[in-house]
C-alpha cells in the first residue's frame, strides 16, 4: 500500500468503514458493540438473558479436573474465569467434600499459581514471585469438620499460606507429590548442562547473545507455536517434607534424565500425564532419542528411581507412541497405553502392563476396537480403571489385572463400561470402592463426579466375561459433586445434541443435530443450517464442552447446527480411522454428502437456500475442497476456513510434524505416490472452480500449518472476485486462545454468515 494510500485511510476514516468494517474498533468486548465512527450499527450478536452468546462463552467459568486428597473426602478444583470488565483471568481453587453435602470453598488466587495435595489437610501452592523472578510454593492448611448425626460439613483455611521454599526458576511445572517419600518431582526447562540452578543464568547469556538468529542443522526448527531453542524438558526431584509441623523444601533439585539425552513431559502438549511416581521410583515416556523427531513418533517408557539411577527401559523397542504411564498402587506393575505405528500418531492404543519383579509384559484386550487413554490402577491393583472414545463420547471402562502374563490358551476379556453418556477426561481410583472422573458434555463444562459401589466387581480374571454380564450401569451409584456452572447457564437451555445415522461411503456413519432455541418441529424452512466440519482428520464432534468451537454457540444464534463424523473420524473404531489415509478428498465427502442430504430429507425445518458451512484444520481444508468441487452440490452461501490446508504439497514440506503429512498421504511429498496424491487432492489445483463467499481466519504462530496457506486462498478469492475477507491473528497458532480474540473471531464468523443468510431483522 502506498504511503498516499495510509495518508487516506488515517484521514478519511468514514471512507474505511465503507471500504471494509474489518478494522472496526473494538472499544470494550464486553458491551459487545461494535459501531464504526458513526456510521450505521454493525452486525450485532442475539442476545438476551436466556440466550448463550460468544460473549458468555468467553466469560463462563472453565473448572479443571478434580483431584482428591489421599483419604478420598476432599476434592481440589482449579477454576478461572475471565472478565471482559476487568480484562482480567481470575483464577481460584475450589475444595469440595465427596460424601457429604456442603458449598465447595472458594480460595482467590489473586496471582494465579498451581494448587495441589501435600497432604490429606494441607494444599501447596506455587506462584511465581515478580521479584526475585523465581516459583515460590506456599502451604495452606484446610479445616474439614463433619457433623456426625448429619450430612453437614464445614470446609475452612483459618490460617494464611506459609512460605515452604523457592524453586531456582520461574517455569516449574506438572508437580507430583510423594507423601511416603517426602520428596517433589516436577518438570523443568533447561539448558544442555541440565543444571536447574543455571537456568537464570543461562537465560541471561542467551538473551544477550547480540543477535536473534536460531541456527539448526536437524529438523523440528519449530514446533506447534515456538521455534525450538536451546533448552529442553526434563523431570526433577526435590526434598519437601514436614518436621516439627513445619514444611521445608530442600536445596538439591536431581535432574532424573540427566545425560540421556531424553526430554519429558513430551511437547508440545505433555504434562503430567506423561510420568507418574511410586514411593522409589518415577515412570515416564520420551521420544526415543535416537531418532528424527520431526518424522519418527516412537515413544520409549523408563523407569528410573528417585535419585535418577538404576534405570531401565520397559518398552520392547518395536512400538510407536505411548502415552499416560503409571504405577500400581503396590510399585511392582506399571503400565501404559500403546501405538504399533511408528510415524502414526492416530493409530489404535492398547494397554501394556509390565510387572517390574517378574520383567515380563502383557497387553490387555489387545483385540477391542477402541483406544484407552487415560489410566489408573484401582487401589487394590486387581483393576485398570480407563477412559475410550466410544460412539462420539469419552466413556469409562475397567479390565482386570491377571496376577501374571495370560496364556495363549486364554481367552482376551472384554472391559466392562461404568459410563455411557457426554466425555470424562480424569480418572482417579479412591477407597472404598470408589471412582472419581471429571466430565463435560455439550451443555457444560466440567464437573466433578464419582461412582460408588465398585468393591461389587468380580475379582476373578479367568471368569471376567461371565461375571460382568450380571452386572449394570445400576450396580453403580453416581453422585455429581459439583455444579460450577449451574447458575452461570441457567435459562439458558442449550441443545443437549441429537444423534442421527446413515449409511455413508462404506459404513454406517454418527452425527449430531443442535437446535436453535425456538425451535419447533412444526416449522418449515425457518432455520438456516450450518455444517461445521471437524480438524484432525484423526477427531470427532463429541458430546463435550467447547470453548472454541462450541456448537450450541452457533445454535442459539439461530442455526441449525449439523455436525457429522465421516471416515477419519475417532471413536468408531479403528478401521473408520484408518480408512481416511491417502483419501483426504474422497471418503470423507461422499459421508458428508450422504448426511448432509439425510437432513434435508428428514427435516423440513430448515432452509436450504440459506446453508453455510465452516471447518478449522482438516476442516478448513475441506472447506477449500469443497469450494474446489461445486458438483459436490451442497449449494452452500457462504463459506469459513480457520487454519485450513490450501495447496497440499506444501503442507508436506512445511509443516512441523512430518510424519503426519508422510503418513496422510503415502510418503515424503517428492515422491511420485505422494505427488499424485497432492496433485488430486490439492484445493490450490481447482481455484478455477472457486465461487462461493469464504471467509479465511488464519493464526500467523500456527506451525501446523503456517499462515501462508490462508494468505494464498484469501488472494486467489480476491483475484477471481469472489467476496472474501481475511482475519489474521498474529499472536494466535492453530487455536484462538485469547479472550478477545475469542469474542472477535465469534463476531467475524457470524457477521460472515449473516452477511449472507441473515434474517431481515439483521440478526
């Protein structure tokens, strides 16, 4: 743009707003009005007091998991809630009783932090210190009283936090306490001496380097949102104990993968679901060191003790990825979930139990066509309590553990499912035959839950299946402990979601159906429809909260909200799945046609001549294919791509993972399978077919699949005259996390939409 051109635009502002509303201030979020220099009133969400809008999506409580202290009585939830008013994330732990009846206590954490257990009435916070830039970890002590002729309680912190020590940095992370062993294990950034008390120093020396340059002579140059530089993840120990009543944390932090050349927690997204800890010894799961990380997804599991010696690996060196390792109880098994693949990051997961005395492993129903991920031993060991994606929710299931290594004579048992509905995401075993989980659904966050009753399942292993066929969901009891959000979302009545089935190009295929709020059965080509298309490919629309694409958002904005799970989709079973590789621009369309025209068949209520369609990664690719193939016949008005492939060669060369591209589509992007394949399946090679509205929302730190993609689509709409507008995030990667940009990205997509769907009264 010329410098005439800026002179223009700064000194003509009403000429802006009429070239583009684009740039609209942004004044205050939370009035949600968006009026430009004077001009006519932009597009406005619906809103009203019984109405879920983008606005209380971003501004709705998120609690996490909870945690139980040791005895099981008490319960630990972090929660944070944004304020548009106060522009403000305010963050808070929650402590809730699990078998009586009494208001959770809220503690403010007015400087964020983490909160977990130290003991059964004592909590640890660490939070950073804006002084002395370093962690500094605090004990609360808690108050649990109960009524014994009664179900009261009183839950109390009479006492203010106590200052227990400092950690060298101000990056500590995924803390796991021991009470039996006094000590603190936790993950930490460091620079290649592996010394965590040369992490400040080392940032300093980096910082002032004189230059910003980053060198590299291997792969994985960036990965997710950050380009790698010179530090890495590693696990420590530390000394934290009580003496005399008082807490004291101690001054030797161990490096337990020091010289292994081995990082873990795995990123970008490990935690502390990547290692667990027993009373001697710390289990966790690395890249294997061995091997380009960019297109090799192998993961190795080790056990290695306290001090960071004697340690051993308990994989068989023949597997792909494993994830969420654990101890039993009793510190002699652990186990892990597996993938066979290596360079597959979406294959089938079984369970391996490997005993520790016996130094022998076994998989747990190696046969069942789902994909355990979440893992816990019961506090008796007998049993493997697990979450699966099962029929577009995230259930959980238990198996037994055999003494010793199964036969080949006997006979793989099946896992018995405690739950049936929405999506659990933690698991934690408690005395007395209890479980508790945490679960969202597509009407609410979390909220915390537990079963009771468990001490009724069979022990034998060899008699498993016969067993647990006299058992059912109501040999169980569930009780909800918590409600965060019951008052925030009341009279909002979101869609609870509606399945549908059809047969799609091979096999029967799931969806679901959001209603708009007034909606009504006796209606007729009232509602515009709305296909949202989900990212992976390797994913599902579950029945779960969002807090970015959340369909019931979309619903009580007026759309009738459509969203199918094709072939690629997760949860189906494995052979859906796998059904997607090198057949990106096939399969999956014929299944989205094929529904797409089940709703239109089955529901009269909505309008055709009004539909719209959006999708992020895998998504937003098919966005772009779907522009790239108007025989396809969905007759669509317009059109949103997030973060979406535009040219599917480049994406082989230019993504972060290389073994996604690799294994999506049949090899490296030069060879002549894969080529074809590109040349077939690439958008970029039918923008000569390119005519419907698209809105193209890209985040310019996404690595996954970098901006210039949705640059690239946006110019080829522009020149072929086909309306468009780009949104770009520079501080966003594959998701909009940001509170603001949240609320923006809602106001462009359905402004997008009603630009050309909209009702006459400009809603």
């Amino acid at each position: 743009m010329t410098v005439v051109s800026w002179i223009l635009l700064i000194a003509l502002p009403s000429l802006v707003c009429a070239l583009s509303d684009t740039q609209i201030p942004f004044h205050n979020p939370a009035d949600n009005i968006m009026v430009a220099h004077g001009t006519k009133p932009a597009f406005r969400f619906k809103e009203g007091s019984d109405v879920f809008t983008p606005k209380d999506l971003v501004e709705l409580s998120r609690p996490g998991p909870g945690v139980a202290n040791v005895p099981g009585d008490l319960v630990l939830v972090s929660v944070s809630k944004y304020s548009f008013a106060d522009n403000k994330n305010n963050k808070a732990i929650y402590i809730a009783p699990v078998e009586v009846t009494v208001e959770p206590l809220e503690i403010q954490l007015t400087k964020g932090g983490q909160a977990f257990w130290l003991a059964p009435r004592v909590i640890a916070h660490v939070v950073s210190n804006e002084q002395t830039k370093v962690q500094d970890i605090y004990a609360i002590s808690v108050e649990f009283e109960t009524e014994s002729s009664s179900d009261k309680a009183r839950i109390a912190t009479p006492d203010p936090p106590v200052l227990i020590g400092s950690f060298p940095t101000s990056t500590s992370d995924n803390f796991r306490y021991i009470p039996e062993s006094g000590v603190l294990v936790f993950s930490d950034s460091v620079y290649e001496d592996g010394e965590l008390k040369a992490v400040k120093e080392g940032d300093e020396l980096w910082e002032g380097r004189g230059n910003t340059a980053f060198v590299y002579d291997e792969t994985y140059v960036r990965h997710w949102d950050t380009y790698r530089g010179p530090k890495h993840l590693s696990l420590f120990s530390v000394k934290l104990a009580q003496q005399n009543g008082i807490w004291s944390l101690g001054e030797d932090f161990i490096n337990l993968l020091d010289g292994t050349k081995h990082s873990s927690p795995v990123e970008p997204f490990g935690g502390k679901d990547d290692f667990d800890v027993s009373k001697t010894h710390v289990v966790y799961t690395t890249l294997d060191p061995e091997l380009p990380r960019a297109w090799h997804t192998k993961q190795n599991v080790y056990v290695v003790d306290l001090e960071g010696k004697n340690r051993k690996e308990v994989t068989s060196g023949k597997q792909g990825a494993t994830h969420t390792p654990v101890f039993s109880h009793g510190g002699t098994k652990v186990a892990w979930t597996e993938l066979a693949q290596d360079g597959y990051e979406s294959d089938r997961a079984v369970i391996v139990v490997y005993d520790l005395k016996k130094d022998e492993s076994y998989k747990l129903a190696p046969h069942w066509d789902r994909s355990p991920a979440s893992l816990s031993f019961s506090e008796d060991d007998k049993y493997i309590y697990f979450t699966a994606g099962s029929e577009a929710r995230v259930k959980v299931f238990v198996l037994p553990v055999p003494d010793s290594k199964p036969g080949p004579d006997k006979k793989s048992v099946s896992p018995f499912k405690l739950t049936d509905q929405h999506s659990t995401n933690t698991i934690q075993p408690l005395p007395g035959g209890r479980l508790l989980y945490s679960q969202t659904a597509f009407t609410k966050p979390n909220d915390v839950y537990v079963i009771r009753g468990l001490d009724q399942l069979p022990l034998s292993y060899d008699s498993w299946n016969h067993d647990t066929k006299d058992l059912s969901a109501q040999s169980f009891r569930v009780s909800q402990l918590t409600k965060f959000t019951e008052e925030e979302l009341k009279g909002k009545t979101l869609d609870a979601g509606e399945e549908f089935h059809f047969h799609g190009a091979e096999k029967e295929i799931q969806g679901w159906i959001l209603k708009p709020k007034g909606y009504s059965k006796d209606d007729r080509k009232k509602w515009a429809p709305l296909l949202l298309i989900h990212g992976g490919p390797q994913g599902a629309w579950e029945d779960g909260w969002s807090t970015r694409w959340n369909p019931n958002v979309f619903a009580q904005q007026g759309y009738f909200v459509i969203a199918i799970n094709p072939t690629g989709s997760t949860t189906f079973g494995q052979e859906l799945t796998d059904a997607i590789a090198e057949d990106w621009g096939g399969k999956p369309f014929v299944d989205l046609r094929k529904g797409w025209q089940y709703i239109l068949d089955n529901y009269p209520q909505i309008d055709k001549d009004r539909a719209v369609a959006a999708g992020a990664s895998y998504g937003g690719y098919a966005i772009n294919w779907i522009q790239s193939n108007p025989d396809f016949g969905f007759g669509f008005k317009a059109l949103v791509c997030h973060d979406g492939v535009f040219d599917s060669q480049y994406n082989g060369y230019s993504t972060d993972e290389l073994f996604f591209f690799n294994h999506e589509f049949g090899g490296q992007p030069w060879t002549n399978h894969t080529r074809e394949l590109t040349q077939k399946f690439s958008p970029s090679n039918h923008v000569h077919k390119w005519s419907t509205p698209e809105l193209i929302i890209h985040g310019s730190k996404d690595y996954r699949l970098p901006e210039t993609d949705g640059i690239a689509a946006f110019h080829a709409l522009q020149q072929r005259g086909v309306p468009s507008r780009l949104v770009i995030f520079p501080d966003e990667n594959h998701w909009v996390l940001n509170h603001g940009n949240s609320l923006k990205w809602h106001y462009e997509v359905l402004r997008w939409f009603n630009q050309f769907v909209g009702e006459d009264d400009g809603n």
